[in-house]
C-alpha cells in the first residue's frame, strides 16, 4: 500500500509540474497532447484506487457482521 502511494503522490507532483507549464505556455502542442494524457490517466487511477479501497471496506464489514 504505501508504494501505491509514493507512486500516486510522485503521479500528482509531475502532473502538476507538467501543468503549470502546459498553462503558461512552454510546452509544444505534442506536450500538452502528453500532459492531457497524463491527466487523464490520473483520474483513472484515483477512480480504481477509490474503488479497491470500497471494496476493501465492503469485504471487512461483511465479515465483521
């Protein structure tokens, strides 16, 4: 679990890195195609991590019951 979360946080500081560059203008149009990309694979990756984690939840309630 915490390498998921190195690797999630480490995900969000270059995104956000790459954004503010995207935003101000230095990136090429094939770089901001890259940092679209990027941002979209974030938002799947926290919706997967979201759903593992509800999982996780629903399994020990039904266990705990």
């Amino acid at each position: 679990m915490k390498f998921v979360l190195v690797l999630f946080s480490a995900f969000i500081f270059i995104a956000m890195l790459m954004n503010a560059g995207r935003k101000r203008g230095m990136l090429s149009k094939d770089a901001d195609k890259a940092v679209t990309g990027l941002a979209v694979a974030m938002r799947y990756f926290l919706y997967g991590l979201l759903a593992v984690g509800a999982a996780a939840c629903a399994v020990l309630i039904y266990q705990g019951s």
